[in-house]
C-alpha cells in the first residue's frame, strides 16, 4: 500500500521552497501527498517563528491532532523549519505526541528521522547550532543547504519556481528572529545555482525567483579567486535557455548597488521588480531596529532605482506599532508611503520575538488597538497609492505570464478569467482560454482597483516561446491571484 504524506506550510517563499524538497525526498521512497492529515502516515508542519500568530496557528493544528495520533500511534508527526530551530523544548512540553523536531538546516535528514521514528518509536531531535553555541564555522557547517530534490508537480505551476541562493542572515534587525533560526549568511556556489536553474528549465519553467533573506547581499569567491555579486550571479544564468524571467527577493535597502541595478536594466530577462523593504518611515524608529540606514537614505536609494531602471516598480515591508513608535513616528510613515509610490506593501503589526534585541532592550508599548489602527491607517494609504499606479496603465499593452485561472473574479456560467503578471509583478486579470496558462500574453489594460489590473488580451499568439515549454505538464487550474511575491504566507 502507498504510504502517505500531508505537509502543511506556513511562512515565507523558503518555507514554500524547503516543502518543495521535503515532499520530492520522500516521493522518492514511495510516499503520495495527500491533503487532509488524518489521511496521512506522515503528518509534517512546515513552521515560521516571524511573528507569534504563526506560531499559534502551529499549536493549535497539533493540539487537533493530538487525539488522532492516540488513536494510531503508528503515525507519525514531524515539526519543520523555524519553531523546530526555536523552541525544540517548548514543542516537547506542548505537543508531546510529535515524533520528529528537525530545524531547517536538516532537512535533509528527513527520510532517516523518520525511519528512526519506525524503528524505535522514540522522538527525533535534528537542529542547528545556536550561532552563540559554538564557532562561526561550526554553527555555518550545522545549517545544511538543501537544494537538489526538486518537485515540479509540488508547485504552483511547473512554469514558475524558486531557487535559493543563500541561506541565513547577518542583519540582525532587532525584531528579528530570522537570524538566530536560520543561522549565519552563506552565498551557494554559482555554478550549483546555474546547473539547478539549468535542470529546473529542462523541467520547463520559464520563470525562477531568486530567494535570499537578503538577496541583494549576495556574495560568493570561487576557488580561481573570482568574486560573485549578485549582479554577476543574474549575468551568469540569463541565457539559460528556457528561461524567460528572472526575479529576486528580498532586498536590503543598504545593499542596493548600481551594479545589481545596471544588471536589473541590461538584462532583459530580469523583471523590473524591486521587493525592499523600508519597515518605518521614522529615523528613531529605524535606529531602534538597527536597520542600518536613514530614511534619507531610503528616498535616495528609490530615486537612484528609479533612474537607473526606468519603470522598475518598487514594494516595501512595514512593521507598525514597533516599540516607542509614537503618533508622530507612525504619521512620518504615511508620509513615506503617501509619497514613495510603492507598487504595494506588506503591513505587520509588530509581534515580540523572545530572545530578539528588541524584546530585551524595549518594551512593547503600543497596544494592540493601536497597531490594528495604525495598520489599517497606513494599508488605506498604500491602497490609494497603489489604485493610481494601476490606473495610471490603463491604455497600456503589458506582457503576462498566465499563472492560472481567477477564482476571486470567475463569473457564474462565464467565460473563464485568467491571471498572470506583468514584467514589473503587476497582477493582471483577463478572459482568455485556460490553454494560455504558463504562456505569456499581450494584455491590453482597460480597468484598475487597488489590488488588481483588468485588460483584454491583444493576440492569442503567445510571446517568446521556448525550446523547452510545450512539453511541460500543466498545473491544475488554480486561483493564482494572491500568491504574491513577497506575501508571507501567514
Ligand atoms: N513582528 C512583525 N513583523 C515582523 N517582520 C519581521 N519580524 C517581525 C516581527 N517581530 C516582518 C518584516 C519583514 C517581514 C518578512 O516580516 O516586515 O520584512
Ligand atoms: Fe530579519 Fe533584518 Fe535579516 Fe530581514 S534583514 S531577515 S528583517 S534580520
């Protein structure tokens, strides 16, 4: 009989990736994904530590399972990723009937973890080292980068698909959890990144997105002494035939070189899509985060952005209600996001992260009506902003990438609308046949609300058609629409 695997994810695009290569290991040894988890023999949670809402969604999911792993002690539970890295003990003390806790440095362990689990019954344990535990070498060496097993049909769409670059981060924004679970900053080798984007085109995907906690900090030296921006990373696999778009996230406004913004111009493949987060528009704020720059510097680096790529459009993250944030640091925020022209943002109350410089050092003084407010004041702003942007295209003709078909605007017994996005990540929605999906399209641009383009497509005929596409096995149509880049799942 079949074993079985239910996966559930919750948390950022590595999250999403890192699933990806669970599910194609354990495919490999014979298990079939399913997607209610009683269904399951192998029951894992994908797990995020960025906020505690995502936590909590966690505990709450195991605590439903708890009485049906009684009932059937055979199967087994395993806890992935960020909270596994956490909070290894709290996991034990909550949810004693999970079987494995494995960070998301061992991932690759998996399929021995759970043969251990069959053989003995006993808990397995696998993270990383705490990067105060030992020698930065050591702690870089426990966190394992985990890439080959690639699985097309555990995507979206066979046509569209991540690549890691780099893994962990040295920033240490102070409400940060990421570097102390996903460990120090370690660039892969070029080459490994060519040969997968290479076997990921073979596949068929047309389009990958570079993924980095700080992409744009990229840095590798080979062995002939070569040094690698990620400038020269995006030269390096532009040709790769197959390939029609090339996309990175997500970026530190502090590493925002001309060279990468010379590369997003010159290559042609690469979308003029800029994810860089500001999180406040308030100096002290920013000071108290340590993010490093000011919002002078910001606004400077979006114009240079805007001069050297003409048309690049812009997105941004905001954490609101930070600790100290006063009236006044928060209208210094709408101000920016008034005036910055942001594609969109992704808004965040701020959630204290226990071990986080900014839980030791400050209170979290803005109550929670207060961030509810501030975070609805400043996506009303953003909205407003980017209902202009969209407007402001309309009469234009733009070149989609259908993604698959809407759900959110399916008419009743009509014809079927389809979803894609522009070069500059624009979501745009239109009538077409669901044969375009994984193609790219003309789409003339007639409608707009915040959130999306409406157009007509131009031609059937589809653009840049590639050696490599036709033959790629179609996804199952789906509502694209809210699988934005950068949109933490949670
Ligand atoms: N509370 C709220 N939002 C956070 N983010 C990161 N840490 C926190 C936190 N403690 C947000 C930032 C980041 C995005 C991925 O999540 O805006 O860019
Ligand atoms: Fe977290 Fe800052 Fe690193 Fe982004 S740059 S992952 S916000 S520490």
């Amino acid at each position: 009989m079949t074993k079985k695997l239910y996966i559930e994810t919750v948390g950022c695009q590595m999250n999403v990736l890192d699933s990806e290569l669970v599910v194609g290991s354990l495919r490999r040894l014979g298990y079939e994904l399913v997607y209610q988890p009683t269904d399951a023999d192998l029951i894992f949670f994908n797990t995020c530590s960025v906020r505690q809402h995502a936590e909590d969604k966690i505990y709450s999911a195991l605590g439903r399972l708890r009485g049906h792993k009684q009932r059937h002690p055979h199967k087994i539970v395993g806890v992935l990723g960020c909270m596994a890295q956490k909070d290894q003990e709290i996991i034990k003390r909550r949810a004693p009937h999970v079987d494995i806790i494995c960070g998301p440095g061992q991932l690759a362990q998996l399929p021995q973890l759970v043969a251990e689990v069959q053989k003995t019954g006993d808990l397995q344990l696998a993270v990383s080292l705490g990067r105060a535990e030992a020698s930065r070498h050591d702690v870089e060496t426990s966190f394992e980068s985990y890439d080959p097993a690639r699985d097309p049909s555990m995507r979206p769409n066979p046509f569209q698909a991540y690549v890691r670059i780099m893994i962990g981060c040295d920033k240490f924004c102070t409400y940060c959890i990421v570097p102390s679970v996903r460990g120090p900053e370690q660039s892969r080798h070029p080459e490994q990144i060519a040969a997968e984007v290479r076997q990921l085109a073979g596949e068929g995907c047309k389009e990958v997105t570079l993924l980095g906690q700080t992409v744009n900090s990229y840095k590798f030296q080979s062995p002939d002494g070569r040094h690698w921006r990620l400038s020269d990373l995006l030269a390096r696999i532009h040709d790769t035939p197959g390939i029609e778009r090339i996309k990175f996230v997500t970026n530190f406004p502090k590493d925002m070189t001309d060279d990468l913004l010379d590369a997003v111009r010159d290559l042609p493949k690469v979308c003029s899509y800029l994810h860089v987060p500001v999180q406040s528009g308030c100096n002290d704020v920013l000071k108290r985060m340590k993010r490093l720059y000011t919002v002078e510097y910001y606004r400077e680096m979006l114009a240079r952005c805007r001069e050297k790529v003409p048309g690049v459009a812009v997105s941004s993250d905001f954490i609101v209600g930070f600790c100290g944030e006063t009236e006044e640091s928060f209208q210094r925020t709408c101000d920016l996001v008034s005036e910055a022209g942001f594609k969109n943002s992704f808004i965040f109350k701020y959630s204290p992260r226990p071990s986080t410089k900014a839980d030791d050092l400050y209170p979290d003084d803005v109550p929670e009506e207060v961030k509810k407010r501030r975070n609805n004041d400043l996506l009303a702003i953003q909205n407003a902003v980017s209902l202009a942007d969209h407007r402001r295209k309309i009469g234009e003709t733009v070149e989609v990438l259908v993604e698959g078909t809407s759900k959110t605007f399916e008419k009743r017994g009509g014809p079927v609308q389809l979803t894609g996005r522009t070069m500059t990540d624009h979501i745009v929605v239109f009538e077409g046949n669901e044969r375009l999906i994984g193609r790219t399209v003309r789409v003339q641009i007639e409608e707009a609300t915040s959130f999306t383009i409406f157009g007509t497509v131009e031609t059937e005929e589809t653009i840049g058609a590639s050696e490599t596409c036709c033959e790629a096995p179609m996804a199952a149509p789906h509502d694209a629409s809210h699988r934005r880049v950068g949109l933490p799942l949670v």
